[in-house]
C-alpha cells in the first residue's frame, strides 16, 4: 500500500521519537483548539500532591507554547536530535534511551522545584541536543550562514540565540547541566580507573523495548553518526581530523 510521503515518513520513524513528537504536536492543537488551557498542563508541585494531577509531570514538557516561531523551533530540533539520538548512539538500545529520557526528566523536575519552572520542554530538547552534540564533537555546523562551528558548541550557540531573542537562558543551562549529568554518567565515569555504569537499564526494560538484545547472539548494529543543520551546511573535516 502506498502512503503520502508524510505519513511514510512518520511510520518510519523510530518508536520513542514519534511517541514523544507526536505528544507535544496533539498537546499543542488541544490548546489551540481550546480543549484544554496551558494552566491545566504546566508544573505545579502543590497540586501535584494535594489533587493528584500528576499528568503535569508529562504535560510540562510538551507544551512549547502556541502556535508560531518558538514552537515551531523547538519542535524541529526535538524531532531532528531525538531521531539522530535514536537511530544513532542508541540504535538497538531503545531501553538506554528511555532510561535517558527518565534520568534528563526527573533532574529537571527536581531542578524546577528550586528555581520555579512552569514548562520544561524546551530545556529537554537543549539535554538532547548537548548529548548528541558531544556523542559527535568532530561534525561542522553552520547557523544561519552567520558562523561555523564544531558541534559541541550548538548548545551554546543556541542559548546564545535565545539571549538575542529576549528570552531567559536559565532554561537552556538547565539543559545543558542535565545533558551534561547525563554524558559525564554515561560516557566518562565508566571509562575512567574504578568507573563503572551508574544508569543500567533494568532487565524487565531490556525485555520490553529490545527483546532481540536478550539472546546471546544478538549484536547491536554498528553506529551511524548523522549530522548537518538544515539551516547550514555541514563541512567535511580535514583529512587529518579522526573522530
């Protein structure tokens, strides 16, 4: 059967990805539609606890705001930087990347309890754009044709963006600290003398999301680093320059 290549595109994309896209789409056309009001989504500790809406510690980080720039914006770069995260450095490891979306929510959580956050969505996607951003530190970028870069500086070239938009870079650092937490945790402590994973995935979750990685012959498939910014075009390295 034959599909428009907007819906061929959405099936293909990988399970987390489109579960998380497509809940901050729906959270935003129910706002805009007026079926429900951006006060019954934002995070509110108090009635968390007295009147159980815990849906808030969900809705908080899919809601972008309304339609227009910012949303559009930020759904773009969740979409780009979670798929690259998904079918890149977590390839065939769907249950890490739940365990990353679970550790970068609950910190930012506890974060948004000492400095009064309402929405947390856009510092999630500064988290997956940091990860991403030092899983591959050897690609060029290139914003708006203004400056070139390595990657691991996009996430601060974006909270730099956003200080000349007028908006408040707190949520951005709380991004990037969570992102940063993440990658130190992940990538570092375990390399280094007496490191070790602090963030194993339980087996119940390895079950679940990667059944295939349960048998003893399964090997993950070898891991593929996409890159560019459709805003710019990605530089080949030197030839010298190894990742």
């Amino acid at each position: 059967m034959a599909f428009h290549p907007m819906v061929e595109e959405y099936l293909n994309m990988p399970p987390v990805t489109r579960a998380y896209t497509t809940g901050c789409i729906l959270t935003t056309l129910a706002v805009q539609l007026d079926l429900v009001s951006p006060f019954q989504l934002y995070f509110n500790p108090n009635l968390i606890v007295s009147q159980w809406q815990v849906w808030r510690l969900v809705t908080t980080f899919l809601f972008f705001g309304p339609v227009g720039f910012t949303f559009l914006f930020n759904l773009i770069f969740t979409y780009r930087y979670c798929r690259y995260l998904e079918d890149g450095s977590f390839r065939g490891r769907t249950g890490d990347f739940v365990i990353m979306f679970v550790f970068g929510a609950v910190c930012m959580v506890l974060c948004a309890l000492v400095v009064n956050m309402l929405f947390l969505g856009q510092a999630f996607t500064i988290m997956l754009v940091y990860v991403w951003s030092r899983r591959n530190p050897f690609i060029r970028m290139n914003f708006f044709g203004l400056m070139n870069f390595q990657a691991p500086y996009l996430p601060w070239v974006l909270l730099g963006f956003s200080l000349l938009l007028g908006n408040s870079v707190s949520v951005d650092l709380m991004g990037i600290a969570v992102g940063h937490a993440y990658f130190f945790l992940e990538d570092v402590f375990p390399n280094q003398p007496g490191g070790f994973r602090l963030l194993k995935v339980p087996h119940g979750i390895v079950r679940l999301f990667d059944p295939a990685a349960g048998d003893p012959a399964y090997a993950p498939p070898p891991e593929e680093r996409p890159g560019g910014f459709d805003w710019g075009a990605q530089r080949p390295q030197p030839a010298g320059d190894n990742q």
